[in-house]
C-alpha cells in the first residue's frame, strides 16, 4: 500500500505553496543593508558639513585600509593613500602599515643534531604585501609571523650540527627565510630577510673548546721548535763534515 494519500481521498489536503521553503535570509539581509545605507546617507547630508569630521579619513603615503560595509569587503580592494570617505555606523575598517617591520628574535634554546644546547639570537624582516589577505586569512598578521619565526629557527637549527650551525650560517639563515616566506604568503606577508645575529655556546663547552685550541696551538707550537732544532744540528752537523774534511 503506498504511504501517500490519494488525491481522490477526501481527507487529502493540497501543500501550501511556501511549504518546505526557507526563507531567504541573504536577501533579507541585503534589502535591511540598501535600507541601512540610504538611512546613513540621509543623515550624512542633514548633518553636513559636520559629518565630514567623521566620514573623511586621511591615510599615509606607506598605510593601505581595508573597508568593510556591513561586514563584507567594500569593492575595488584596499583604499590609500590620500582621503578616503567612511560611512559612519556601517562601515568599518582595519588600517595597515606597509612598512618593514624588524623583529629581533628572543634567544632560543636549540639541540643540535649532536645534541649540544646553543643559544641563537636573529632578527626577521618582513612587511604586509597583501593588505587585504592579512585582514581576512589570518586574525593578526604581525603576531602570527613573530610566531612563526621562531619555530621556524629552532626546526631549521635543529637539523644542524654544531659545526654546520658555525659555519653555515648564511646558509641557515636562506634556509629559514625560504621556510618564513613560503608560510606567510597566505597571510598577505613578504619575508624580506632572516639574519642570525649570534650562537652563544655553553660556558663548559665554550672552556673546553678553549682549552683544545690553546692545546693545538701548543703542539703546533712545538713541532715548530722542534723542526728548527732538526734543522739547526743538521746544520751543525754538515759545518762539522766540512772542517773534518779541511
């Protein structure tokens, strides 16, 4: 037996036509939004020129905004420089500074791949390329990439020994700013440049290390002396032959 009424049953009733459907949220929201702007123009122009106090903005040559009206992304992308026009009450906007921001890494604790604990120092250089993907991808662009850095260098130094963190420096430091760069790019952020500053050894290694080079330089010491007393008897030896020979 079907589970549906006949049409023919006398109890069956027709659906209602907005049975089943729901409403359209999106465009309810957008007809507020249209009633919202022409309210706010409305009172732009009964308050002028007053309202030109709050609506104009000036940004800097090196700043960028992005606005957003009613929560979506105002058209035509990030405004700047020069003056802007804000609408008060339903528009809103995040400021962005385009200049390379410098930050000097706060020392961190790293084991090498011959597990000796080091102390590097760096600083990172990077700056906002993407105002608008540092706004929407990420909450702060600035914080995350502080962040980051830091990771990144313990990871990259991680993998080193002691003597490649000594003398592969540079290459260390290409290594992690091709890492940064790669890891901010979704964030609107450009890595311009990654410097390890210093690798403080510990003072135990740093004494012993000391004391093996004041030992090599001993011993190279004395091979020297050496060579030249060799030298000196062959010297004596060969002036010796010579009188014998006289």
């Amino acid at each position: 037996m079907s589970s549906t009424k006949d049409r023919s049953d006398p109890q069956w009733v027709a659906p209602s036509a907005n049975q089943d459907v729901p409403p359209d949220y999106e465009t309810i929201g957008s007809i507020f939004g249209y009633v919202l702007i022409v309210i706010s123009w409305i009172l732009i122009v009964l308050t002028f020129p007053f309202s030109m106090c709050v609506c104009l903005k000036v940004i800097k040559e090196y700043e960028r905004v992005v606005i957003f009206r009613i929560g979506r992304l105002v058209f035509g992308g990030a405004r700047g420089p020069g003056m802007i026009f804000i609408i008060p009450c339903i528009d809103s906007y995040r400021k962005i500074d385009l200049r390379v921001v410098s930050y000097a890494v706060p020392p961190q604790e790293i084991l090498s791949k011959d597990s000796v604990t080091v102390s590097v120092d760096a600083v990172v250089y990077f700056r906002t390329s993407d105002p608008i993907a540092s706004v929407n991808n990420v909450d702060d662009a600035i914080y995350s990439t502080k962040l980051l850095a830091q990771t990144t260098l313990r990871n990259a130094l991680g993998m080193k020994t002691l003597t490649e963190m000594l003398t592969e420096r540079e290459a260390i430091a290409q290594l992690c700013e091709t890492i940064l760069d790669e890891g901010t790019e979704h964030w609107g952020v450009k890595v311009e440049r990654v410097e390890v500053k210093d690798i403080r050894l510990p003072q135990q290694l740093t004494r012993a290390m000391a004391a093996e080079a004041e030992a090599a330089r001993e011993a190279r010491a004395k091979v020297v002396a050496a060579e030249g007393e060799q030298k000196a008897s062959r010297a004596l030896k060969e002036a010796a032959d010579v009188i014998a020979a006289n």
